[in-house]
C-alpha cells in the first residue's frame, strides 16, 4: 500500500489542462456537418467524421500530422455477451467492457487528431464518449458491426481474424501498425495495481511500444505526483495472452486498473482520469512512432 498526498483525479485535472486545452467536445464545436475542410481564422482546419463518438464528439479536428502513416487496431476487452470483469460499487455494477470501451474511445479520438488512421475494433453505436462516473452496462458491442459470440475462445478468434483481414490489406498501405488491447483486471479486492502493460513474447515492437506507453505513465505520474510511486510493468503474460500471441501486427495489452479496489476503481470510474490516461497513450504512441520514422 502506498500513502499519496494527492489522489489520481486531482494529478488528472492539472495533468488535462496542460494537455488538453478547453474541456473536451468544446474544441470542434467549429465544425460543420457539410464541411471536411474549411477555413477557420484564414487557417485549414480539416476534419472527420466518427459517429461512434457521440453525437456531440463525433466531428474530429485533426490538428497534426505527428501520426499521418501510423495505422491503429483498437480493441476494448470483452463486449457483447461478455461484460468481462464486474464489481459492485455504491450500489453501482461496474462491467470492465464499459470502461476499457470509453479509454478506447477516448484513445481512437486523440490519435485521429495527430493524423492517425484507426480503426475501432470492438464497437457499440449506442454508446459515445460518456462523461458519467458509473457508465450503464450493454450488451449491443460488436466485432465492427458482427455480433460478438458467447464462447470464450470463439470471441477472441473473431476479433483476432478480423485484425489479420485489416492488415493483410493495411500492412502495405502504413508504415507502423499497431493493435492496442484494453482491459480492466479482477484481481483481490485488496490488490491495488499500477497500469501495466503485456506483449507477446518474440515482439521486438510490442515490446518497444509497451515500454515507450510504460515509460511515459511514469514519467506523468514523477511529474504530477512524484511521491506516489509508479509500479507498472512490461512483460509476457505467464499464461500467453490468445489474442497479443495470434494478431499479425505488433500489439500492446494494457491493463488500467484492478476493478475489484476501490482505491483503484478511481482511475477507471473518473472521466477525467479516463480521458488522463487517453491523452498519456496517445503521447506514448506518437514519441515511439516519430522515433521509429
Ligand atoms: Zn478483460
């Protein structure tokens, strides 16, 4: 157990100002449905369109290039049948599939705006960017519009083919792919455990980029919070983990939080630090993709 003088939230809010300048959702409010590319202050401003988004977040400003030739699979765990982990909490059920889907979103937006190209993996057209602290469970995810079967193994075979179909066409098309998993663990209720971070054995780029998403979350928290203490790891799952092992292009599993903490629940339940640990990845990502250019 660690003492920290302040907590995840208030390190978050300092942490978003200095990243994420004006609240979210408020920076596009220029955009306009008709236009892809318009003029904003005699500047280019183009834009796209994600509906899985929200109605309110769905236009994206790109506002870099940083990213423009890096390609991304994002998968939130879980999804459909499966809520993954679940905890009661306030008399709240929190399910894991909803949590690791918002951070996935989050992460998708902010990478879409430094240029990158992304495709959203497990979706649900119901559920946009949400700013509550208990997000309401779902079960219409889908493996990119394809329901999401119950059986275990044949859920992971599905969304672990159709990432191999992407890159089979993308792999010529960018020169860095990479898919991102993302999960909240369950382990005991008194577990408190650092983001951390799986990569399949032999991957010399999952490591790399496991490590560039690791090191970044260190040095946040060093600078935001230097007493606090950062644990995460980079490792092989002892177990293997089906679908880090079976995917063509280098990937990452991240693992938030232990959702059956409380004190840990905090980084998942908070949009703030939700939208925190987006903006962290999504710098990650960029410092390893200009590094590897
Ligand atoms: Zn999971």
């Amino acid at each position: 157990m660690r003492k920290t003088g302040r907590t995840l939230l208030q390190i978050a809010i300092c942490t978003l100002a200095a990243l994420f300048p004006g609240n979210l959702g408020a920076h596009n409010s220029n955009a306009t449905p008709e236009a892809q590319t318009q003029k904003k202050n005699s500047k280019k401003i183009t834009t796209r369109t994600e509906p899985l988004f929200g109605e309110k977040l769905k236009k994206v400003e790109i506002k870099s290039n940083k990213l423009k030739g890096a390609c991304f699979y994002l998968v939130s765990g879980h999804g459909g049948p499966d809520p993954g982990a679940v905890n009661k909490y306030n008399g709240h059920e929190l399910h894991e599939d909803e949590y690791a889907y918002d951070v996935t979103l989050r992460l998708a937006r902010r990478l879409m705006e430094e240029g990158a190209e992304v495709r959203i993996i497990i979706q649900d057209k119901n559920d946009g960017i949400r700013n509550a602290t208990y997000l309401k469970g779902s079960k219409g995810e889908t493996c990119m519009g394809t329901a999401i079967p119950l059986n275990h193994q044949a859920r992971l075979r599905q969304r672990t083919n159709k990432i191999n179909a992407l890159y089979a066409k993308d792999k010529n098309r960018f020169k860095y792919i990479r898919a991102i998993f993302i999960h909240v663990d369950s382990r005991s209720t008194g577990t408190n455990i650092d983001v951390h971070f799986y990569h399949a054995k032999n991957s010399k780029n999952g490591k790399r980029t496991a490590t560039a998403i690791r090191d970044m979350f260190e040095a946040k928290y060093r600078k935001h919070n230097p007493k606090r203490g950062y644990n995460g790891t980079v490792s092989v799952h002892p177990k293997g983990l089906y679908v880090v092992n079976r995917t063509h292009p280098a990937s990452v599993l991240i693992e938030l939080a232990n959702i059956r903490n409380n004190r840990d629940l905090k980084r998942i339940i908070l949009e703030d630090n939700r939208q925190a640990m987006a903006n962290w990845m999504s710098e990650a990502l960029i410092k390893d993709y200009q590094g590897k250019k």
